[in-house]
C-alpha cells in the first residue's frame, strides 16, 4: 500500500476533475492521502473530503503565505474544525521567497498553531523556505508534539537533517525533485534516516517530469494518483526495492499519522 504524506485534493484547480481524481485514486493501492487546508476558506472542502473518502486524513492550517488574509476568528474557527474529525495541524510555516513577506505575521500564526499541535500532540505539516534558521531556532526553544512532526517537500541543508531528526521531524519526498536540477535535494534525501523517510504528490502541484507521470491532467497540474511513481523514483534515488521501501514508508506514515488512522 501506498500513503501520500501531503497534497491539496481541495485546491480549486483540481475541481473540475476531482471525481475522474477520486475514481482512479480509489482504483489504486493507496491507503492513505493527507489533505492539507491553507486557509479559512478551504478548510470546509478539507472536511468534506474527509467525511466522504476514507483514504483521506484532514489536515488544518494557515499556511504562510495567507496570514493576511486572517479573519478576527481564525483561532477559532481552526479549532471548531479540529474538533470535527480526527485531523492533523498543516500547512503552517516560515516563507521568506514569497514576494511580500511578512515575517512577524508569519510567525505570530505559526506559534499559535504549533503550540495547539504540541498541546494535543497532534501532527503537524511544516512548510519551510528560505526560512531554516528561523524554524530550526524556533523548535529548539518551544515545546514540539511527542507524535513528531513533518518537514512537507524538505528543502533544507543536508546539515540540518540530524539536528531536525533529533527534534522529532520527518522529511517528505516529493516527485518534483526527480527533475534534473533538483540535484542537490536528491543528495540531501540521500542522508534522511530512513525511519524518518515519507512520500507525497503534494497535488496539485510540485508534478513529476513527464516521463514519469502515470496519471496526467491539463494545465500541467499534479495528480495524486502519482504517489506510486514518486515512489518508484524514491526507490531508484535510494537504490533499493519498491517493496522495502513502500514497507519502511508505511511504518514511518503509520508511526506519525498512525492515531488519526485508527480513529477514523
């Protein structure tokens, strides 16, 4: 079986085909996909994939480049949502590359909600770039969920990767990083313990190279049937059987998402 540690099956450009999506999603081996909300405004359609697909863990969250986009009631809406099924905390984060950044904002949403993870010891999904001081300084000084925690499509220096395993973190392979130029990601991931190893589409976007995509859709947008191929990439990178490693990945998914699946 297969388990996609982060896409947004709720993203308004995958609308228009999400029953096509859903058909072949439920006509593969995948167990398991976490969809992650941005925002207050998609965090119902999170909810509603949830209640209907039973492959889909929630995932709630402000992620970094709408904190502005905030409502007076954010705080709480968040929690009503989390309280309605079983979920993870994510997308949250720093982003210091988007144009426009705010920085006290970011980090004012992000350790409100890192705080609410670590409290109720639920996974989180972090978002992280051009920021890895700032976040590495910042999981050091604050309490972190005793579950662990997931670094989404990990963009980091190979240097922190054992500063952040020891913290409790995960890191998430995705397909994108099988194009050519994502040379020095492909060797970082080389260095990731493989108990702290995922997989993810992150869908709609971050898509594999042509070559590789087994489930293609217009507009170049990312189909989280793809998972399998990611895999498949992530078995070539690491130079190891499809099957070991899809065994090593379902015990590290199930390690951290592994509560929010026994409750569903």
């Amino acid at each position: 079986m297969y388990y996609d540690a982060h896409n947004h099956l709720q993203d308004d450009r995958l609308k228009p085909h999400l029953a096509e999506i859903l058909r072949a999603v439920a006509s593969q081996p995948i167990a398991k996909m976490v969809i992650n909300g941005a925002c207050e405004s998609d965090w119902p359609d999170v909810l509603a994939l949830a209640q209907s697909w039973p492959q889909v863990i929630p995932s709630f969250g402000y992620h970094p480049w709408y904190v502005a986009e905030r409502s007076p009631q954010w705080q709480a809406n968040l929690l009503s949502f989390l309280d309605r099924v079983p979920s993870a905390v994510g997308e949250i984060g720093f982003d210091k590359w988007i144009r426009g950044h705010d920085v006290a904002a970011q980090t004012d949403a992000f350790l409100w909600q890192w705080r609410l993870a670590a409290e109720r010891n639920l996974p989180a999904s972090v978002h992280c770039l051009q920021a890895w001081g700032l976040l590495l300084d910042t999981l050091r000084r604050e309490p972190r969920p005793a579950v662990g925690f997931m670094l989404h499509s990990f963009g980091g220096p190979v240097e922190m990767v054992p500063k952040l395993a020891k913290l409790g973190a995960y890191f998430s392979l995705p397909g994108y990083f099988a194009h050519e130029r994502k040379t020095r990601q492909r060797e970082t991931f080389r260095r990731v313990p493989m108990d702290r190893l995922l997989i993810e589409t992150d869908a709609p976007d971050q898509p594999l190279p042509e070559n590789r995509i087994r489930f293609p859709l217009l507009e170049k947008l990312n189909h989280p049937g793809n998972i399998i191929a990611v895999y498949e990439f992530a078995a070539e990178l690491l130079d190891m059987p499809l099957e070991e490693l899809a065994a090593q990945v379902e015990q590290n998914f199930m390690r951290l998402f592994g509560a929010l699946c026994d409750s569903r």
